[in-house]
C-alpha cells in the first residue's frame, strides 16, 4: 500500500514572495496545488520558496527547467510593486523579451474601472506578458500567463489564494487535461472520510487484503474530525474493477465508521441527519466551553434544527440551570458518566429540543488525578428520549482534547441518528 | 517602512516529505522556522520542500551549501522508515560516513521503554549520525544532529512541529546566538497586538510619522483577532532612541487599540483583568453559537472567572431560558440593540455573574435583509450592572464573520475591563 505514485509525471512549483519566508503568511497554495496535481496523476517533486530577487529567481527558474517537468509553476509575483518580479524572471531566464499587450492592459483598467478605482502608473506593467506566452483571463487585477518551454508547460499565476485557484481550475487544468500526458495521468479521486478509527489501526486494516486492483493507490490523511482514506487511480468507467470496486470494499470492512463520501463535514452530516428524521438538537457543554454548538452552527441554516445549548462550566450553572441532581454531583463529581447523563437530560427539558448532545472532562493541563486524568472525557447524548453515554480518552494538549472531543460528541450524534427511521 | 531586511546574514532551509509535497500537511514548520530565524536577523533566501528522494536530497543540499549561507537546516527524514533519507543525503553530499553512537542508541531505547513500548529493528538506524556531527538531545524519538560544514552550520531537526520546536529553542538558537555572525545580526523584536483598526489605515498612520530610528523596521500583520505591529531592529540597550523608543511612541498613538506587547492572547488579556477586578462572566451567544464562551475557555484556569453561557439560536431560548420580554422580541426582532442588551442582563439574571457578553447578528449566507444585512452584529456587555451594546458590521463569509465577532465581543469587554479599579 503507496501514499504516493512518484512514476507519473513530475511538476515543479517555484513561489516567491517574502512574506512566506519571514514566515508572516502559511504557504496554503503549496497544500492546493500539490492535491490538485497529483489528482491528475503529477506529483510535485520540488516546490521552492524563494525570496523576491530577480536574480534568484531567474537561477530557481533555470534549475527547475533542467529537470523537464512536465509543469513549472510560478505562484506569486505578479503584481504591480517593484517587489513582484516574476515576468522579468521569466524574461531572463527564458530569453523571451517582455511584450505590451493592449488587450490586456484594457482588461485590467475596465476591472479597475468596475471597482470605482483609479489604475496606477505602476499597473502598467502588470500588461506586460513575455514573447509567446498567453495571457490567463483576470481574476483579481493580475493577469496570469502561460507558455511552452521545451517540454515543459511554464505557468504563472498570482499568489492570492482565490485568484491562483480560479486560473487553476478555469485555465490550467483544461491545459493540462488536453496534453497526451495529461490525460494519460489523469486519475480519479475518492475521499473515504471516517470517525472513531485510529490512522495506524485503519492503514494495518486496509493492508491485510488484496484489493486486485494494483493501479490504485489507497493512502489515509488524520485529522482532527478522524481519518480521510483517499483512492487514487484508474476509474473503471462502467466496467467492473478499478476504484469503485476498492472503494466499495473499503466501505463495507469500515461500516458505521464512514461518514462521508464526499468531504462534507461531521457538522454537515449531523444536520442532514436531523433534518430527514425531523428532530431538533440541544447542547450541554461542560470542557468544551461552547465548541460543540459552534461546530453545529458552523452550517448555514442550522437554525432549522439546532435551538441553543447551556454551557455549564460553573457547578452551579450544572445544577441551578441545567437541574442536574446535585447529589448526583456530590457523589459522583462533575466528570462522571452520571453527570454527562444528567446534563444531556436537562437540557431536553430546558429547550424541548428532541436530541441533547453533552460534554464533560478533563481537559488540562491542571486538574487531572489518577482516577480522573488529563483527556477524559464523557459524551451523553439523548435521543428521542434514551440517553447513552461514552467515556473517551484523548491524548495531547488541552486544544486537541477540546476539539475532538467536540468532534466525538458529533459523531456520537450521527451514529445514534442513524438507527432512527426517516421522518 | 520597509517589511523585510535581507541585508543581514542568510539561511536556508530544506524540508523532506512527500506528505508536503501531495499537499496532505500544511508547511507550518516553514513559518516558524522563518520567524525565528529572523528574530535573530537572519533572512530565509530559500526553503524548498524536495521528495523523499536520495539523490534530489543530496542535489539540494549540494546547491544550498554553494550559496554559503549562515545555517542549513534540514527539517523531516529523520524518523525510522525506509522513506526517512536525511542521515544518508548528508553522508553522500558532505562525503561524512555515517557513524553508530551507542551512546544515542541507548537513549532511544531508554525512551521506548519508559512509554512502555518496543523498540524495533529500524529504529536501530536513527543512533547513526554522520562523522564529526553532534547529536540533538531527543524531543520525541528521532534525534536530531548539527556540524559545520565551510561556513555552514548544518542542522537536521524531525518533522514533528512541536519536536523540531523544542529542539529549535533549546539546542540550535543558543547556537547561532554564540556565533560571531549571529551575535553581530541579532535584533530585538517586538509585536505589539491591537484590535479595532484595520491593516491600512493602520499603516497609513504610523507612515505618517518619522520615527528617527533608520535601523528599525515596522511591518503590519492582520489576523481575525487584530492586526499585530512587528519592529524589528537594535535595541537601545539603555540608551535612547532605538527601538524602544519606537515602540513606546507607538503604543501612545494607537492607546486603548493595543491589547498586549508579549503575545497574549485576547482571551489571556480578558482573562487577566477579570483575576485582578474579581470579576466572573457569563455569555449569552446567538450568531457565534458557543465560540466567545469556547475562546474564553482556551485558557486553562479559566473555570476561576468564567461561569458559563446560554445559546439561544431559537427565539424561545431567548425568551424562555433566558428572560428576554417577548415584546422587545416581537417589536424589535431577534437581531437588535435591545435584544443584545437584554440577552447579556438575562445571563447575568441567570448565572450570577458579574460581567456578561452577548452576541446577535446575521452570520449569512441567507437571512439578510436591507436593514439587517449579512455581516450585522450587535454585541453586548454588562460590566457591574452597566450595559453597553456596539453595532459592528463584518465583511466576508459566515465563518469569517462569526470569528470576528467573537473576538470583537472578547475586546468590547476587555475595552470596558480597563476602566474598571482592581479588587
């Protein structure tokens, strides 16, 4: 079982701009363009970040070209201060002199003119595009452009993350598609997202069986809301084999355990589950300070469904708002599997809501004992009036505690709303 | 105001990893690495992510170390896996045979057991170092090493973040700071965090000023919680003038909008006034759905002031949980001045608490209208029986705004914390 298929065809991505190497801005666009390449079967073998001078640029250019990828990619530099240098780097290290294209610089003064604003001297140059390239239509007001070198496709694209994405998907990719490579390369994607399963539990799993299929590469990616198993390969287009016979496999050995096929989120999912089976959600929170509701309403028109919570961190507000017993409290202390019961029922009573979801715990770094450590963690949940509680253990630091705890609450949700019939 | 000196001494940095490359992990160790090392005056020229590839290891490092600059760090490739290449790229490019160390071997060793874990046979191969080098004390279980190569000094650190971190602040930054050069390029840095204005007018101000401090550099930086102000240069070391002085005369143009000059966050800054007043705080939450009790809990002890919160996504929670008259709810509608207020007096009502924030707005994407377009929010705030509301308005999209307005929320009672006398 491979990660990664390094035998396809091999891009380069040069960014440049200081800001990613004084560390100010997160380099997202490599993230985006090394899934987006390698979702055509190209895998990036080098991405530099190099610091905005011509001189190394016009270098960085040249070692990449001699490597003949069958893409370069240029990130960055496209805009109109003396800082953005990337087509006169490209100028020198390719020997195609710069060119005034009227028809762009008309573009980008109607874009200004659309915004109320008034072009500057210095935009001027941003119209300027070298010998033989062809011009990528504005997303923002820096025009991209593109251009063939010996046997590599040169593109270069602003490095604001919507604008690059916009050229990507409109431009670049259809380029890349319609190159004899391309789509020999090409590849479909599935995205197997799971809750509840370990990253090394799940690839031991997934790497006792002969999936017959030696074109597909099955790799998992962990995240806090659980772990993605990503299919990448040849689709079988109808026939039997290929992807969709892993991916079909892979489903039924995971069971309950998937939670989406195509990248919607816990949040996502819970809701669409809410709404079918007609049901309204409350939270009780306790360690997770809020996180859960915040998660819920993270979706648009989760008002449909979720009618607001208690996040009871004070014993008081437990027992005085939420009517949890505070015998209950005293005997059993506030991380008890009673008291997540407690605070999942009393919220129902509270909000009328039909489901509760509730969190209690450990979350550090203080506080901790030996009978109640540091990430322990009680989940409750009330479902149509039954009430079931999980108790959880979570490595790390108080954050990471937090949000999957968070996240479990969730998926316990989804997992009970699962077994209820459809409204 | 110049952002970027790249005038003093140069690094560069090489990170191994296909996972960086396809794009399944953020290059966080990027950012870090490049601040810190700035922080000691040293520019990042170069950071190239390279395949888990010998031979392209080994070029990288061969083209690095042409351009002399003051540190090479090598960051990933140091784990136990036949994919972990670090130690023998630089065997081959430095021509330094790798070297067993008892002494290292024993110390993994000591580390598994004492997690209760066996060492495999792979992890035999992470006591090799290569000759002349000095191993890094284990962080996690992959040693790290450094030697000086020419000018370089060569480091080689994990990928883990918080490893490479820990072994970045304990072993390699007392190593540079001891260096000629780096004692010579190292500068004082300072960020000062502010709420409330925005990165260009934020700019504009402080251009308009002569700040008689040539050597120091003043750049912005905008977050959802604030936009940071970063000076960087010598330190007056007593004397005046410097970047003391810049400092101090910055902090007395932007007043109030500062919240901290040593990274607090606003939730730490919250937290601390609320300790010396003797205040607890409760928070009754619509549009932000749990987030302003959840920010407040990020900080550990924070059960010392924070009671608890209501969220009332639905009308009847507002009314019914929390106290709100029907009528103000009937005339004025959910998002309001008056619901605002009358949801922070209704959670001090029902928790006790001295102090309470509230949130109401229209998050979107649906649900605006002409006088309540997507993006209005009203916070408010009860600070010892006294009531305050602010009406904000936030750009951009439902995520964007809720965040904002959470933070807004925490600076609206930071604002009014400060004009309190302490207990």
């Amino acid at each position: 079982m491979s990660e990664t298929n390094r035998q396809g065809a091999a891009a380069e991505i040069i960014f440049s701009g200081d800001e990613l190497l004084r560390g100010d801005t997160l380099n997202t666009n490599q993230a985006y363009l090394g899934q987006r390449l390698l979702d055509l079967g190209i895998f990036a073998t080098h991405a530099l970040c190099v610091a905005d001078d011509l001189q190394a640029m016009v270098r960085a250019i040249r070692a990449s070209l001699e490597r003949h990828p069958v893409i370069l990619v240029l990130s960055g530099g496209l805009g109109p201060t003396d800082d953005d240098l990337t087509r006169e780097a490209v100028e020198e290290a390719l020997g195609r002199p710069l060119e005034h294209r009227e028809d762009l610089f008309e573009l980008i003064r109607a874009r200004f003119v659309s915004r109320g604003m008034v072009m500057g001297d210095s935009n001027r140059k941003q119209a300027s595009i070298p010998q033989g390239a062809t011009a990528i239509p504005l997303t923002g007001t820096a025009p991209g452009f593109h251009l063939q070198q010996g046997d590599t496709l040169v593109v270069a694209l602003p490095g604001v993350p919507w604008e690059l994405q916009q050229m990507w998907e409109d431009t670049v990719e259809p380029l890349l598609r319609a190159r004899p490579e391309g789509a020999r390369a090409a590849q479909t994607v599935r995205r197997i997202r799971t809750f509840g399963i370990g990253e090394s539990t799940l690839a031991e799993t997934l790497s006792e069986f002969d999936w017959h299929a030696p074109a597909v590469t099955i790799g998992t990616r962990a995240h806090l809301d659980g772990v993605t198993v990503i299919l990448r390969g040849p689709s079988a287009a109808g026939g039997g084999g290929g992807l969709e016979a892993v991916e079909t496999r892979i489903r039924a050995i995971l069971g309950e355990r998937v939670y989406s096929l195509n990248d919607e989120s816990l949040a996502e999912v819970v809701g669409k589950l809410l709404r079918r089976i007609g049901c309204t959600v409350a939270v009780a929170e306790s360690c997770t300070g809020g996180l859960v509701g915040k998660r819920i309403t993270d979706m648009p028109g989760s008002s449909e469904y979720f009618l607001g919570g208690v996040t009871a961190y004070d014993n008081r507000i437990k027992t005085e708002v939420l009517g949890v017993p505070a015998d209950v409290l005293a005997v059993r202390g506030a991380v008890s599997m009673e008291l997540a019961a407690a605070m999942a029922e009393g919220v129902c009573r509270l909000t009328g809501a039909d489901c509760a979801l509730s969190t209690t715990g450990v979350a550090g770094p203080g506080g901790g004992s030996d009978d109640k450590p540091v990430g322990l963690v009680y989940i409750g949940s009330v479902v149509k009036s039954v009430t079931s509680v999980e108790r959880l253990h979570f490595p790390g630091q108080r954050e990471h505690i937090r949000e999957r705890a968070a996240f479990a609450a969730l998926d316990l949700l989804r997992r009970r709303l699962l077994q209820q019939p459809p409204a």
